[in-house]
C-alpha cells in the first residue's frame, strides 16, 4: 500500500470535507485495503467514518424498516427480528463471506464494493474498467461474468445484498453534496449499466447513509450458487420476494445477482407472476422470462440453466411457512 | 534525478491552516451555545478529526491484556503492526487479502483478519492473539484439543483456526459439526485437516463424535 494520510469524523460534512476529491472513506476496509494494496485506486487520506453517529443502527417502522450504512453483515445476520421479517435478506448476508468479514464488513460497503472481474483485479491490466480500452474478459476467461450488460465492459455486480435489497425495493439514501437523496436499488448500480468505468452510481464523495426496507412483501429467500459451499463468491445469486395472499402472489420481485452490472430485474417476470399461484409452471415460465435475452460467452453458457434452477427453487421457496 | 516533487499538500499533518481555523470556529460556536463542561467534549471531538500521517503516529493497541506503545504509519495494517513492531508473530500472514484466515485475531469476542484492518483502527479495542490464550504453561481446551485430534500438519494455519474455534465456543457452547464449518469458513487449510478441526472444536466443546477417519492419540 503506498502511504495515505488518515482521520477519524463524527459528522458528515467533515467526512465529505475531508475525502475531498483524492480521499476515500474507510467503514469496513475489506474492499478498499484489498483494493489499495494491488495499487487499483490510490487515496490521500482514508476518512474513518465509523463514528458517524445514528449508522449503525437496525430500526423496525411499522411500515419501512431502517439499516444504518454502518450496520455490519453479522448484525443482520444475527438479528432475530430480521430473520422473521425478511428471511431473504437473513439467508443473503449469511452467505456473505465468512465470519471474520461478515463480522466487520458493513451494509454501506457491501452495496459500494467495486468489480471483482480477475482483468480489473489484476494490478498489470489495464482494462476498461481502468481507463483501458480493452476488455480482457470478453475474448477471455470469462466463466464468472455477465449474461446482460449496456455497456461493453461484462464484470457482474456481486454485493448479495444488493440482489435481496432490489427483491425488497429497499431505498438507499446517498449523502450528496450535502442533500440527502434517494435512491433505488436500479438507480444506485445505473451507471454501471451504461459506463465500464463505474462499478456503481455513487461518485467519491457520495455516502451511502441508510437503506430503507418497506415490509409490504411479507415473504422472502434468497439463494446463492457458488462453487464452494461457503466463502465464495455467487456464480448467480436469486433473490425473490413477495405477499401471498388467498393463495396468490401480490406484486412479487424476483432479481439475480452476479450475471449483469446491475441487479438484473425483469419486470415482464414480476408483471407475469403478480396474481399466479405458484407453482412449477409459472416459476418456470417466470425464469424463461428472466434470463430470455441473456447473451452468454465463451466460459459462461452454463450460468444460464444454473440462473434458471435457481430462480424456480427461490420463488418455490417462498411457498414454505413464513 | 533531477525530477522535484511538492510533497507538503495544502492539508499536510496535524496542524494544517484549515484544521486550525476549523478547531477555532468549532469552539466558539460550541462555547456560544452549549454548556462550558461539554466544551471539553467537543474540543476532543474536533481534534480527533484532524488528520494525521502519512508518516508515523503514536499508537496505542491493547494486546492480550498489555498496553502497546507503538509509533505507526496510518497505512500499517494490525497483522504487520502484532508481527513486525511487536515481536507477535502467532497470527501468520498468508494471503494478506482476507482471504486464507491465517491472520484471526479476536476484537473483543469477534474474530477478523488481521490482515484488513489498520492497526490505528483497533486502538481502544481488546485484541487476542494466539498467545493470549495460554496461562501459566496451561493450554486452553481448544488448544490442548487441536493436539489431542492432531488437528494440525504444517501448522501455519493453526492460530488462525485456533482463534475462530475459540470465538465460536464463546459464543455457542455448544456448537454441532455445521456450526463449526461455518465459523471456520473463513480459514483454509492447505494440508487439508479439516475433518480433525472440527473433531478437535467439538472436543472442546465437550461434544465427542464418532469419527469416520482414525486418530492417533499423542497425549
């Protein structure tokens, strides 16, 4: 790691005032260390913002639940009251990492963590995501990159929360420039879509402040394929909420993780499975929705009959006792 | 090399123009407005906002019970902080890239790598390593199981497992085999002696189970 200068804030605008333009927030630290010690980014001044007061809360409203951006994956991991309310988003954050991350890596970091692409990773390549002009994965080892994308650069989001979040139209509020603004989980990952450059919508000095859940979808589940059963990143994670109600789905979301920049939603799927019964037809049909114009590559054709499976298996799982 | 940088940016160290002008203003509006006791309070808030480095700072880490005086760059992480400025070489540097586990230290109860948290981060905070769990000469249970199941080969990745069993006996007691692998998710054995550490971590728990493989009792 080349050597950066570092403090500690207690407010917001001296977090914003100190990251200036060449600083970078520093919450959990597993993404930006990693980051830093491959020399990817550089930063002047790590601005610690863990003592920001109010953001590492969980708040239960009646009608929208509240996780503060500082909220670590463990909390939510091991909050009972969430495992009850959202199982989904219990059953994501378990599967985040291990232990030793989940226990410092926070909600904020999570949602902001840039691509894992091996080209964008590796310290001597200069892909498009690094200014280059080249992507490296599209001619190359592509095996655990997208089926969609807007743009020409194919690395996947992969924060798993951010795939439960989508399912749940949970809300982000950004600090920017001094305002809050909202955000929802497509607005947060747009820029993605359109720009390799970008890993999501935020610039230096946005700070992901909140994230709102509104408990109108009663069910949830989240499912995760990896080639390891633990500490591993998704090869496509499916993520699916709903109401059921007098047997039928009201206004359900289903979204996939790891297999588009964004948090791949489909809403000819929602719009087909609102008011079905569900069952192993309508997942189905549901699941050829989703994935119907999925543009595999060389390496990566298989995630389009594992993406399929597991969109049937997590919809049919929110048939279980809640 | 005839090449000269600036190398003082305008905020270089702890007593740049715009902190101290920041401090001033805090201050007085604080003073204005609240209460001459919590002035102190502020005071210290402000001025732990300032920013420091890139060259070294005091640091103060409390390690296994002892307080450390260190002189640390921000950018040092707390593993390279145990190893190369205390003399603490039991939590092993494997990948450096939270990945491998061989870096687990306890914060409080809670296991993290070492490896990925800046030492000026774990000031104020309780760090176990390795050695902070043996007293007197005697082994704790997870230690003195991890030898009784042989749970070991090369050994490099112990420490890091011994500390991910103990985080997880404190908090469940009474874990079964799917409880350790998930704790122990985070840490990898190359050698391959899975099968005898979650024998080992059930050992100290109190839990004997059936093996599938045959162990060799040393002690």
């Amino acid at each position: 790691m080349k050597s950066f200068q570092y403090a500690t804030v207690h407010s917001t605008a001296s977090a914003r005032e100190l990251v200036a333009d060449k600083g970078a927030y520093l919450a959990g630290g597993n993404d930006l260390l990693g980051l830093l010690k491959e020399y990817l980014i550089s930063a002047d001044t790590l601005v610690n913002i863990k003592s920001l007061p109010g953001l590492n809360k969980i708040e239960h409203g009646r009608n929208v639940w509240t996780i503060g951006s500082l909220v670590t994956v463990a909390q939510i991991e091991n909050d009972a009251d969430i495992k009850k309310t959202f199982p989904g988003l219990h059953e994501a954050a378990a599967d985040v990492a291990s232990q030793q991350i989940r226990n410092v890596a926070t909600v904020g970091g999570n949602l902001a963590q840039h691509s894992r692409c091996w080209y964008f990773r590796h310290r001597d390549t200069q892909c498009l995501k690094k200014n280059g002009d080249l992507c490296y994965a599209r001619n190359g080892e592509n095996r655990y990159h997208s089926l969609f994308t807007g743009n020409s650069c194919i690395s996947p989001v992969v924060s798993s929360l951010a795939t439960i979040f989508t399912s749940l139209d949970a809300t982000a509020i950004v600090l920017r420039d001094g305002k809050e603004t909202r955000m929802s989980m497509a607005e947060l990952y747009q820029r993605a879509w359109e720009n390799p450059l970008a890993h999501n919508s935020l610039s230096n000095t946005d700070l992901i402040l909140r994230v709102e859940i509104p408990t109108t979808r009663s069910r949830s589940a989240y499912l995760q394929a990896s080639d390891k059963h633990a500490f591993d990143w998704a090869l496509v994670s499916c993520a699916a909420a709903t109401t059921i109600e007098g047997g039928k789905l009201k206004s359900p979301r289903v979204t996939l993780g790891s297999i588009s920049p964004v948090p791949h939603q489909v809403e000819a799927a929602n719009s087909f499975l609102d008011g079905k019964v569900l069952d192993d037809a309508t997942a189905t049909h549901a699941a050829d929705l989703i994935l119907k114009d999925a543009k595999p590559l060389e390496h990566n054709a298989y995630k389009v009959p594992l993406a399929h499976a597991l969109i049937r298996r997590t919809l049919l799982k929110l048939k279980g006792e809640v | 090399m005839s090449r000269m940088k600036k190398t003082e940016p305008e905020n270089f160290g702890a007593f740049s123009r715009r902190n101290f002008f920041k401090s001033l203003g805090t201050v007085a509006a604080t003073a204005a407005t609240a209460q001459v006791q919590s002035v102190a309070a502020e005071l210290e808030k402000v001025n732990s906002e300032k920013i420091i480095g890139p060259n070294a700072v005091p640091v103060t880490l409390t390690v296994n019970g002892e307080k450390l005086q260190l002189l640390l760059e921000p950018r040092v992480t707390l593993l390279d902080a145990l190893r190369n400025y205390s003399s603490l070489t039991g939590a092993k540097e494997g990948c450096d890239r939270a990945t491998c586990g061989a870096c687990t230290v306890l914060l409080g109860d809670t296991p993290i790598y070492a490896c990925s948290k800046l030492a000026i981060e774990a000031q104020d905070q309780e760090i176990t390593t390795v050695e902070g769990l043996a007293k007197n000469d005697k082994l704790t249970k997870v230690q003195q199981a991890f030898l009784d199941k042989d749970a070991l080969q090369c050994g490099y990745c112990t420490p890091g497992f011994v500390m991910s069993v103990t985080a997880l006996l404190k908090k469940n007691p009474h874990p079964n085999a799917d409880d350790v692998k998930h704790a122990c998710a985070g840490n990898t054995c190359r050698c391959g002696t899975h099968p005898r550490i979650i024998q080992a971590a059930l050992k100290a728990a109190g839990v004997e189970v059936a093996s599938k493989t045959e162990v060799i009792d040393y002690v």
